[in-house]
C-alpha cells in the first residue's frame, strides 16, 4: 500500500479526470444553507428546505418535453413495442437503480392487463419482454454498493455487450451528472452496436466537454441522441439520488408512459380502453403534477408526517435502535432509498442472511407476503442479473490491480444471500429499540400485509404504519402517521413513485441531517467507495476546513489509509480528518 502522501500525489497528478470541482452539480446549493442547524431546530422547516430545491425540477422537465430528442423518445419507445425490440435502461449508482425500477414498473404494468384483459395475452407478455435494465456493478448493486465499478468506461461497454442488443434496438443512458465513466462507456458502446442511444444528462454540456474526456467522447458521436435536465446542485452537494434521479424519473417515466398510452389507443377497442383506465396523461401535465405534489409535500398535514416520520427515525438511532420497513407492492422504491444510505451517509450497507459477522445495517426493507427467492422476483419481475466476469476478464477489461487480486462477489446467487422475504430475521430485533414500520402506499397495505406486522410485532419494541398517497378511511394501527397526498393513477403509476421517492429522500436525509451527519449542506460522512467520492471527500475538506485541495487531499489519505477495514463505518474519513485538523462538525453553521 502506497504511503498516504505518495496516494495523495497519484490522485492529485494521474486522476484529473475525477477533480469535479467545477461541475455544478458537486456544489452546494444557496437554497439549503444551514440546512443541518435549521433542521436540527424546526424539522419541518428543515424539510421545506430540502423540497425548495427541487423548484426547478418541473421547470427542466417542461422544456425538455418540448424538445425534438424527446419527441423521438417517445417515438422509439412506441416503435419498441410495435416491433417486439428491447428498450434497455442503464446507469450506476442512484440512476442505475432507477433503471431497474423503471424495467419492473414497465413488466408490472403489461403483465398486469392479462387479468383485465385475457384475450390479450400473449401480446401482453411479448410487451412486457421488451423492456431490460442494467446497473454498473448487476443487480446485486441494488441492496449494496459495488466499490470503484463506475470509475471504468470498460466495465459499463461490456455490460452492453453482455445484454446483447444491436440495431432496433434503444438504449436510454441514464447519465446522471455524465460524471461516472461506467455509464459513458455504455452508452458509446450501444452506439457501436448500432443501438438508437440516448444520453440523459443533468449537467451544462460545455463544463463536461471542456473538462472530462469521457464526457467529450460521448458528445461527439452525432448518433447518441442528448437529452439535457439539469436542475441545478443538489440539496446536498454532490447527492445524485435526490435532484438528479427525481427528474430522470419523472422525465424518463413520462416517455414511458405517453408511448405505451399511444399503442393501446392504436391497438385496443373502446371498450377494453375503458377497462383499463387512464393510461397516461397529457406531456405537459406530468409536470405541472409534480408542481402540485411537492407543493402537497411542503404543507399542512403532509409536512406534519413527514416530520414526524423523521423525527420518529431519528430518535430511533440516536438510542442506537434498528428500523425494518415492510412493503409489498413498492418493496423496490423502498430498498433503493435504504441502500442509497450506505454510501451517502457512512452507515453499515445490508448484510447477508446467514453472516452473523457483518454490523446490522440501520434500516432495511422486506416483503412480507412471499419467502425470500419469490420476493426477489417481484422486486426485478425479471430473472437476476449478476456478473460472472473471471480474472481473465477484469485484466481485459483493465481493472485495477485490487480488482483483479480480489473480484468482487456480484454473480446472480449473491443477491438471494441477502433475505427480504417474510422469514423471521433476529438480526433485525437484535439492537433496541427494534421499531417495525408498516408502509401504506395507496391502501397498499392488505389485510394480509397487516396480519404479518401483528404476527412479528412481538418481536420488536413497538411499531408504527407511515400511510402515504390517497389513505383510507380504515385504521390499520393506534399509531399511524399520516402523509396525504392527491395524485394521478396512471399506467406505471408514475406519480406514486414520485411521491415514495420524494417522501424517503425527506426521510432519509432529514433524519441524517439531524443526526449530525450533514453539516450545513455537506455530507461530510459520505463513503469513498470510488474515486468521485474521493475527490468529494478532498473537496468537502478543503471547504470547511479551509486549506487548499492539495493539502485536504494529503490529509484525506492520511486518515484513508491510517485505518483498520474493520472500523470503515465507524465514522467518515472526512470527519475523521476534520475532527483531526480541529473543526467540530458538531458546531453551529455561522
């Protein structure tokens, strides 16, 4: 192992390319100054601080639905459908699980309309194949994090290569801020094969041309179709899964939809029309809709759960306790929140079933109707896409030296090792206070998913049912909280997912912040688990401690490399570091 000023030195003279200082998107955002002191004093202003900055989400989302690119997305994805080609969706990291989320909600909803319509069965199921999906890293990336795959154009080319598409076929590259490599080596590589290829991108064009390389190469190729939806820096600098992902869902997700609506109009009666209901709606409405939903989300009774769901999550960790959520129908938007916590926020990532080694993650998800392997497959609604890469091919591939002596474990039995079926798990009472949580989306909670909390709840210190959307009139629990939101039910159902995601994001980062593990719009506890991270690390140094970037580099190795593995979730390197240089990353913003 290099000594630590020697790995600051190669960072800092051999990885320009990942130095993103000047990308927008990497900058805190004026909106949520002192967003960790003010909600540390009024919860719910704290979370009206957060929502304000998704403002100009709807406002992106507009303009780009007015644009020729996206016009011709939909196109495509009506031409998928007509052709019985594939419409692939791949990403890394936070859009990565937002690619497998999309894939599920498109197989859900056709293979949903053979109960209504069973005549229609078997071009329901031919539909429902034509949609896939890809995260950097496969599918066990979704429950936890795998470590420097996004920092290779190489790894995210072949993963396009696996999945084996080609000409008819579309490739929508959910880019995030263009500033992970895995996902521009996929989408220039989909181009090599003749795939029509988008590029959905949150980031000004010329800042990543003039200043990353793999960024460049994707722009030069005139045949990737480019989609711009940048809405400005996130609410905590750097933290893709809250801004960024929010309009790739909602822009992506409108596409989907208006494309399916326009086959079953071209292709259903009026009267199996009116069965089904209202598949999509207006472009324009999708994002006057979000408008309306964060508005709902940042007042009255709504505000008032949310904040009492934060506040419940937060004094639940604080007295070192344990959440387990349990959700059937939106198991997959509630594992993609809790998994996202493990980098973001330094917090052990999901263990194993059977490894009584490994700490016990603060939140996780399960499904109480169906034993492990069945959930599994409700979750992706698609067989399990691991990667059984061998040495060989990470030396092709050109990985790292700590790659190829050690391969990840990512094949397709890693990700059924980890149980979120409605087997008895004593990991998840082992700490106190254990808290069960019911999750209530839409009425989504049926007798059944009840009467699994009231057969466990015995096993855990008390519990509470967090009801979300259109609630029923019904009591499930004595102690519920309430977060009533009004929203359009359309084919994917769109706007529910919207709301889920923006209603965990507010609790998962709103409980973290008032844990002390942001600090004003930091996320000083972030977890390098690749060299974007390192360099955030570098920079959030630098910023609070005020000392040049070389130096807070130097300092952040110092502290990297000086620690056992063994303690990684003990804090973040950054708080490490800036404790060690004299900042209190408990005080006061000022």
């Amino acid at each position: 192992m290099l000594n630590y000023k020697e790995a600051a030195r190669n960072f800092i003279e051999n990885e320009k390319q990942f130095h993103l200082g000047v990308i927008p998107t990497e900058q805190p955002n004026p909106k949520t100054k002192n967003l960790s002191f003010v909600i540390s004093k009024d919860t719910a202003q704290g979370i009206k601080m957060i929502l304000s900055a998704d403002s100009e989400i709807p406002v992106v989302a507009s303009k780009a639905f007015e644009t020729p690119e996206f016009q011709r997305l939909i196109d495509d994805i009506k031409r998928v459908i007509d052709e019985r080609r594939t419409v692939l969706f791949s990403s890394v990291g936070a859009s990565g699980r937002l690619a497998l989320q999309l894939d599920a909600a498109w197989r859900y909803f056709w293979t949903s309309l053979i109960q209504k319509l069973p005549a229609k069965r078997k071009e329901f199921l031919e539909i429902s194949e034509c949609s896939n999906s890809l995260t950097t890293g496969g599918d066990r990336a979704l429950v936890r994090s795998v470590e420097n795959f996004e920092d290779y154009m190489t790894f995210g080319a072949q993963q396009i290569i696996d999945a084996k598409v080609g000409p008819g076929d579309v490739v929508v590259g959910l880019a995030e801020c263009g500033l992970s490599a895995s996902i521009n080596g996929s989408v220039i590589e989909a181009d090599k094969q003749g795939c029509t290829t988008y590029y959905i991108f949150c980031n000004p064009k010329e800042i990543l041309v003039n200043h990353l390389e793999r960024c460049r190469l994707v722009f030069e190729r005139d045949n990737i179709i480019k989609i711009n939806c940048f809405v400005g820096n996130m609410a905590i600098a750097g933290s893709t899964r809250m801004q960024v992902t929010t309009v790739e869902l909602l822009t992506v997700g409108a596409a989907i939809e208006v494309a399916c609506a326009r086959w079953l109009k071209e292709n259903l009666t009026e009267e199996e029309l009116e069965v089904i209901g209202v598949p999509a709606l207006d472009l324009q409405e999708y994002a006057k809709e979000f408008v309306k939903l964060n508005e709902a989300l940042s007042s009255g009774k709504a505000l008032e759960g949310l904040a009492k769901a934060v506040e419940f999550e937060t004094e639940t960790y604080k007295k070192n306790g344990l959440i387990t959520y349990i959700t059937h129908d939106y198991l997959l938007d509630i594992l993609t929140d809790t998994t996202e916590r493990q980098p973001t926020f330094t917090l052990p990532p999901f263990k194993k079933f059977y490894d009584n080694e490994a700490q016990v993650s603060w939140a996780y998800a399960k499904d109480p109707l169906y034993p492990n392997t069945v959930a599994w497959q409700h979750v992706f609604r698609r067989p399990i896409k691991g990667l059984d890469w061998t040495v060989e091919d990470y030396k092709r591939l050109k990985a790292s030296e700590a790659i190829i002596n050690n391969p990840p474990k990512v094949a397709s039995s890693e990700v059924e090792q980890y149980n979120i079926g409605n087997v008895d798990d004593p990991s998840r009472y082992s700490r106190r206070p254990a808290r069960l949580v019911c999750v209530d989306i839409n009425g989504s909670a049926t007798p059944e998913v009840t009467k699994w909390y009231h057969d466990n709840i015995a096993k855990f210190d008390d519990g509470i049912v967090i009801r979300l959307g259109n609630i029923p009139n019904n009591k499930l629990l004595e102690n519920e909280i309430h977060i009533p939101v009004e929203v359009p039910r359309t084919c994917t159902d769109l706007m529910t997912h919207l709301l889920v995601k923006l209603a965990f994001n507010i609790l998962s980062t709103g409980t973290m912040a008032k844990m002390g593990r942001v600090w004003s719009n930091w996320m000083i506890q972030v977890l390098p688990t690749n060299k974007k991270l390192i360099d955030r690390s570098t920079r959030i140094i630098s910023n609070i401690a005020g000392i040049p970037y070389e130096e807070a580099c130097e300092e952040f190795f110092k502290s990297y490399l000086g620690r056992d593995p063994k303690e990684e979730y003990r804090e973040s390197y950054v708080v490490e570091t800036l404790k060690r240089l004299g900042f209190d990353p408990t005080q006061e913003v000022k």
